[in-house]
C-alpha cells in the first residue's frame, strides 16, 4: 500500500543571518540544561506536559511506527512504588552488581541508590519502546529501529521540557522489568527509560562540568 504525498508546506527558509542567529540562540537555550537530582513538589499544569509529549511524538522514526509509549505518572502511591522498586534494583547495583571501574566514575557526581526524587517531583514520565504492536485483529506488526527511534523521541521530550521551563533528570535502574508490572503494561514494551520532570528545588546544586570542544565531539570531511 502506498502512502499519499502532500506539498511540503510547514518548511520555512530563514535568510543566512537569522539561521546563525537562531542557531546560535538554541545553542545558548540548550547550553542552560542540566540535569537535576533535586526537585521542588510544586505543581506543573498538565498541559504543558502534554504538549512536550507531543512534540516528543513528532520525532523521526523507522517506517513511521511511531515505536514508544509514554507513561505520565502524577499519582503519589503509585510513584512511591516506584521509588521502592528502583531503590531496591539500586542497592544491588551499588553494593556488587556495578563493576568497580563503573563506581569509581560515578563517585564524582555523588549519587547513591537513595532516590526521593521519584516521590518529590510532580511527574514521572515512563518511555516504553514497543518492538511491536498489538493490532485490532490480534496479529503482529514489526516495528522497525526501535532504539534509535525512542532514542530520538526522548532527546526531543527532554528538550522540550527545557524549552517550557521545567528541569529534568535521566534515570535507568536495571533491570526496569518493575515498571511493567507497577504501571501494568503489556510485554511487547520494555521500559527505555524513567524520566522525572518538574521545577528544580529553590537550593538545587548541580556539579561544576564541562561539555567537550567542537573539535574533540566533531570532523568535518571537506
């Protein structure tokens, strides 16, 4: 079946001088990011949750499947059973599983299997990859670059959440096998990744880093 194709409209041209000006604007945007592990409970409006989630769905992805799931998790019981269990898979990361070489470069950031943000901030946003669907009639659809595609949709959402105002924070116990079951979803997902969203807290601290060079992240072949 093939797909119908439309005029490309939605696409605006910039003069050369807006497009450095805009990207090196987003590149100043972007910059102020950090990642943050202490969160204020003060509420976020859900709509505005809502639309970074959509522009999240705009993402490219194999074949137009549109492979994720995301989970938006406000509730406080629900998001203490969280905690619970991702404490849990963290103390047995901390106390063995991990390999020393793996401590000692975390050792830096000061993090531990303690975990109060997944109770503090006002949401969780669970992304569950679908390496395929469940069609109407029972059957099974293929999806196709799962990883890379979930992999992209994510880097927009948490851009997204910047953009609005909101601070974020990456989180993966391992395994997040507990996530399915807490959160009652179906086996042809697999949690990709716990995001935790909200204000910073007013005494947020974030560690002093620095991002690599343009020559050491990037080649230019001419």
């Amino acid at each position: 079946m093939s797909i119908r194709l439309m005029p490309l409209e939605d696409y605006r041209e910039y003069s050369v001088r807006d497009m450095r000006a805009r990207a090196r604007a987003f590149r100043e945007e972007v910059r102020r990011r950090r990642t943050v592990r202490d969160f204020s409970p003060r509420p976020v409006p859900r709509g505005i949750i809502e639309d970074c989630l959509l522009a999240a769905g705009s993402a490219p992805n194999g074949a137009n499947h549109q492979p994720w799931h995301f989970v938006v998790v406000s509730d406080p019981a629900v998001k203490t059973q969280i905690r619970e269990a991702a404490e849990e898979e963290e103390r047995a990361f901390y106390r063995g599983r991990a390999p020393d070489e793996w401590l000692r470069a975390l050792a830096p950031l000061g993090t531990d299997e303690h975990k109060p943000f997944l109770e503090i901030a006002p949401y969780l946003i669970v992304i569950f990859a679908e390496s395929y669907a469940l069609l109407p009639d029972g059957s099974r659809r293929k999806n196709y670059y799962v990883t890379e595609s979930v992999g992209i949709a994510t880097g927009l959402l948490i851009t997204a959440l910047h953009h609005a105002g909101l601070a974020s924070l990456t989180h993966t116990p391992s395994p997040m096998g507990f996530l399915n079951r807490i959160l009652g979803r179906p086996k042809n997902e697999r949690p990709f990744l716990l995001l935790v969203a909200g204000y910073p807290a007013d005494d947020a601290r974030v560690p002093v880093i620095g991002k690599k060079s343009l020559r050491e992240i990037a080649t230019f072949s001419e």
